[in-house]
C-alpha cells in the first residue's frame, strides 16, 4: 500500500505520491497533503552515520513510496552532484554567535532553493514515465526572485519539458533579474510581470484553475505542473536537510529557525518533526509583511495591507501559499471555508480550539533595521557574513533568546549567499545608505569578497559577460496568453 495524499480542500480528491507531484496543485485548488505522516526507519544514530544523500534516501522514501528504489536513487545521485553544489555534504553548518546557521546556498544559483529544484526535474520525469504520461509538461512558476532561477537552471533543457517563469518587474534584485534574464536553454520562458508577487502568484494559479484552457492545452499535447512550493516534489527533498542537521548535532531537542515567505521550508521543518526530529520551537521569522506573525499571535490571518518592498524581497509576500497545508491540520473540513474568505475578502481566522495545531510554532518579524543590526552583528563579533533574509531570521532569534532565556541547540536556516544581495549587506556592515542598485554588480561583489575574505561566487561572476535573452514582460490578466502562446 503506498501512502496516499489528498487535497487540504477535499479527502475524496487522491493521488499518489508520483501523480500528486505531477498536477503539482489538486484539481479542486487544494493543495496535497499526506494522508498520515511515515515514520522513519532507521534510528538518528544510524542516520547520523549517512551522507546527505543517504539521509536523503532514507527521508524521501517514506514521503514518495510509490518510487522505486532504484528510481528514487536516480533522482538523488544525479541531483546531489559536485557539479551543482560546491559541497559534498550540500549544505555547510557554521556555529556563531550562539547558534548554528545552516548554509542551505551551495548550489548552482546560490539559494536554497537548489536544494528542492535541482531534483524536482528528475522526479516529476520519473513520475511521468511511471505514470504513462504522453504530454509535455509545462513548468508554471510565479517567483519572488530565488525560486525562478532555480527552476530555471533545474529545468533548462530537460527533454519533455517546457518551463515559463514570471516574476514581479520591479520587485527582484539586480542580481536576481539578471540570473533569469540570462538563463540559457530552448525550453525556458522569462517574463517580468507589472505587479507585485503576489499578482503573479494570483495569474499562474488562475491559470491552473482554468479547467476549460487545461483541456484545451491538452488536446494540443502539454500538462500544466508546479515547480513552486506547493508542489510536493518541492517539499519532500526540504525536509531533508533538517533531519540531516539533526543528525549531525545529535543534541536532546532542537529549535529550528526559519526566514519564512511561501511559508514551504518551515513547513518542511514541521514534517521533519512530525517524521520525530525532537524538535522544541520552530520559529516562523517574518520581516516588515509580517501576517504569518500577526497570524500566530491573534488566529486571525489577514492580508489586507499594504505590501511593503524590502530588502529581503523572496520573502515579501502576503499570501502564503504553503500555510493552508498545516491550517487543514488545525482546520480539517473546514479549510476550504477559509480559504474561500482569503479568497473573497482577505481575511480570515480560526477557532480557539484549532490553535492547538499551530502551538509549535513561535512567530516572530525583524524590521530593516533590526535586520541590518543582525548582520553587523555576526560580522563585528564573528567575522562572518549572512544574507538579509539570514538576518531576518537572526534578529527574530535573539530576540526571542533574550526574552525566552532559551538556551536550546538552535538552527537558523540560512537561506541565500549573501552575494545574492550584496548591497545590503555591505550598507548594513558599514553603516552606510548607498544605493548599490545604480552600481555595477560585480564592483559591489567584489567590494563584498574583500570584506568578508569569501570569494565571489559562480553564480555571480558568470553574469558578467552573460547575454540578455528574456525580456518579455505582462500585465497581471496577461499570464494566460503567454502560456498559451508557449502551448501552441
Ligand atoms: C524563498 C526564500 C525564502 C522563503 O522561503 P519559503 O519556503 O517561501 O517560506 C527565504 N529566503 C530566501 C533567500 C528565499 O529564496
């Protein structure tokens, strides 16, 4: 018996682990969670004797059981290359300041996000085979910066394969645009849409939605699928990572700290604990778009507001996608209620007795200010350099040691290398205001090796020279007519 998933908006809606990783959303526009969560099957010492890889096998075989053996291997060993990732253990721990930061930006784009997308491909191939499927998938992907390039380079020509990227015009990073806007391969479409993420994420999951242009899509040979955070195959590989820093601490218990957007890596974590990592808090850290803290304080969850730009940009967003898996954990039947009022007025709020779901977690939210201090921080006292979504979830941490005295083993998921957003960093450590946007990126990466004695990384130096080759921009009622045009 393989372990079954089914919508947070309707149980009757099933799939297995391979299908659901192929429809990437259910069908009714929930999204599939397992019906029960697996247990491991081998105990923390012996998984703290495992590579990465090993500990990635002995994790996603409990999630993705209708895989085989040898299928799933494949998906791993081809993924976990030291081709990709400048590591062999793919991630890095570094103990400063009190905590361990989990460098998860050893990748080919330098954000965690390679931890998930450069398997995702194998796995939803796989799952295709396994699975008959004749079309061409095309990967729909709204991203807030991090996550377009990583499907982008995961994705680029895979045979069988299309994948569209659209992002928010104004609303990405220098470095971040050019990363997309140069991505090579025949199969890779790059749009900046006029609007905020949260338009873009609106447009793709219409198009998802739309039943009638699926069908017709199909007659024509292509199935839309998801490579952002609300595909399983997304958040399977993520939980790996922490029952792997686990492993290596072998501590009594754990708090996991997570710089929070689309709320899909700290969800992770709640996996990895309900998987029986002995985890104490997992604390949600939020910057100045801080509903996901307003929401585990009141119950009350509520996106009307203004959307605030800040400098850790993948995590300005004001609907969290990944949050209604562990709401129908609080909510049951009455998810797709709530999020029908998302839906219709921007709000909504659970019942007292549904808090008992969410009492693992801790929210917290750091200002750019108080973001700025965490970096300074970690550089005047330890000489080491994080990034400003790192910071964010830094500040919310000692805040939260300061007022809790909780002297815990804490992990702090360090989510991007901080030459993904050097300005900031290099304003934060010399308390300055420059406006390194009007710079020239490689000067200010540069000025960055020289201060934090790391070099500058692949991922930025090859920009250099790269040649533009997307520059295709929407409107927010526009993204159905591209993928349209990509489907013909
Ligand atoms: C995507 C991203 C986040 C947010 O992760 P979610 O899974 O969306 O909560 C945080 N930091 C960086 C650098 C990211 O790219």
């Amino acid at each position: 018996m393989s372990l079954i998933y089914h919508s947070t908006r309707d149980t009757s809606l099933t799939a297995t682990a391979s299908a659901a990783i192929l429809k990437g959303l259910a069908p009714d526009g929930g999204l599939y969670v397992p019906s029960s969560i697996p247990k491991l099957k081998k105990t923390f010492k012996q998984l703290s004797e495992m590579d990465y890889k090993q500990v990635a096998y002995e994790v996603m075989r409990l999630f993705l059981d209708d895989y085989t053996e040898e299928e799933l291997k494949y998906c791993i060993n081809n993924a976990y290359t030291t081709e990709k990732f400048d590591h062999e253990d793919m991630t890095v721990m570094v103990n400063a300041d009190g905590a361990y930061y989990l460098e998860l930006y050893h990748g080919r784009t330098i954000a965690f996000k390679d931890m998930a997308l450069s398997i995702l491909p194998y796995l939803l191939t796989t799952a295709a085979k396994k699975n008959n499927m004749k079309e061409k998938i095309v990967i729909l992907t709204a991203t807030s910066g991090d996550t377009g390039k990583a499907a982008l380079a995961g994705f680029a020509d895979v045979p069988g394969t299309e994948i569209i990227v659209f992002f928010p015009k104004d609303g990405v990073s220098k470095v971040q645009r050019l990363q997309m806007v140069t991505q090579k391969g025949e199969n890779t479409h790059v749009f900046g849409v006029n609007g905020n993420f949260d338009d873009a994420q609106n447009g793709v999951k219409a198009v998802f939605n739309d039943k009638e242009f699926n069908e017709e899509i199909k007659k024509k040979g292509y199935v839309l699928s998801s490579a952002n955070s609300i595909n399983i195959g997304r958040l399977v590989p993520q939980i790996v990572y922490y029952v792997y820093a686990y492993t290596r601490l072998m501590s009594e218990t754990v708090n996991f700290v997570v710089p929070t957007g689309n709320f899909g890596n700290i969800l992770a974590a709640h996996y990895a604990k309900q998987l029986g990592v002995p985890v104490n808090r997992l604390i949600c850290a939020s910057n100045d778009n801080k509903v996901l803290y307003d929401f585990f304080e009141t119950g009350v969850y509520n996106r009307n507001r203004d959307f605030i730009l800040t400098e850790s940009p993948s995590m300005d967003i004001l609907i969290s996608s990944n949050l209604e898996r562990l709401i129908y954990e609080a909510a049951g039947d009455k998810t797709e209620k709530l999020m029908q009022e998302l839906k219709d007025k921007g709000i909504y709020s659970i019942a007292p007795s549904m808090k008992e779901a969410l009492s693992g977690f801790t929210g917290g939210f750091a200002c750019a200010d108080e973001m700025h201090a965490a970096i300074k921080r970690l550089y005047d006292t330890e000489g080491y350099v994080i990034d400003t979504h790192t910071a964010v979830a830094s500040a919310v941490y000692n805040a939260y040691r300061e007022q809790t005295g909780d002297t815990t083993p804490t992990v702090i998921a360090s989510t991007a290398s901080p030459f993904k957003f050097g300005g900031s960093v290099l304003n934060a450590i010399n308390g300055t205001k420059v406006d390194y946007e009007k710079c020239d990126f490689m000067e200010v990466a540069e000025e960055l090796s020289k201060v934090s004695g790391v070099s500058v990384p692949k991922a930025v130096s090859e920009l250099k020279n790269a040649e533009i080759l997307h520059t295709g921009v929407c409107e927010k009622d526009g993204i159905k007519s591209v993928v349209a045009d990509v489907c013909k």
